[in-house]
C-alpha cells in the first residue's frame, strides 16, 4: 500500500526523525504515533490529526525510558502504550 502512494505522488519519500534516537528515516521507516487523551495511538494510514510522534519499532524502549513520548507530545501526565506495545508485538511474529 505504501508503495502504491509513492506512485502516485511520484515524490521522494518525506523525512522524519525518530523521537527516541533522533536519526532522521524517511517516513516509510518509522511509525507515526498521535495521542489522544492519555492514550498513544499508532496511526497507520498517517491520517489521523495532531502532532504526531515517529520513531523506529526497535527505539520503543529506549522511548519509553527517556520519557521521549512526553517530550514530544509535550505532555506531563503518565501515557498509556497498550495499543503501540500490542502493535508492536505483532509486528515481530
Ligand atoms: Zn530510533
């Protein structure tokens, strides 16, 4: 499906970086996360509104460690990552 967008575009693929290690992907190589109350949500189709937060499947922990998630969705409180740890459990079947 992502490759079927770039086709249509027709445009190099965007650049982000990583909340957790700071490397810049192109955004294909991320995943972009939105919060939504307490809760981190993944956005998949990279629809979903609000600041989006990106970074690598293997930089979740180093993340969740150096509060990266507060940092970037400059939120005090404690946030929740059942949906993205779910997510990103499935992603390693
Ligand atoms: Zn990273």
């Amino acid at each position: 499906m992502i490759r079927v967008e770039f086709a249509m575009f027709g445009k190099k693929p965007r650049q982000r970086s990583c909340i957790a290690c700071r490397k810049l992907e192109n955004w294909t190589d991320l995943i972009r996360t939105v919060l939504v109350g307490n809760v981190v949500k993944v956005d998949l189709k990279h629809r979903m509104g609000g600041r989006g937060a990106w970074l690598h499947a293997d930089c979740f922990s180093v993340a969740t460690e150096r509060r990266s998630f507060n940092h970037s969705f400059k939120f005090e409180g404690e946030i929740k990552f059942d949906e993205l740890e779910d997510y990103l459990k499935n992603l390693g079947n």
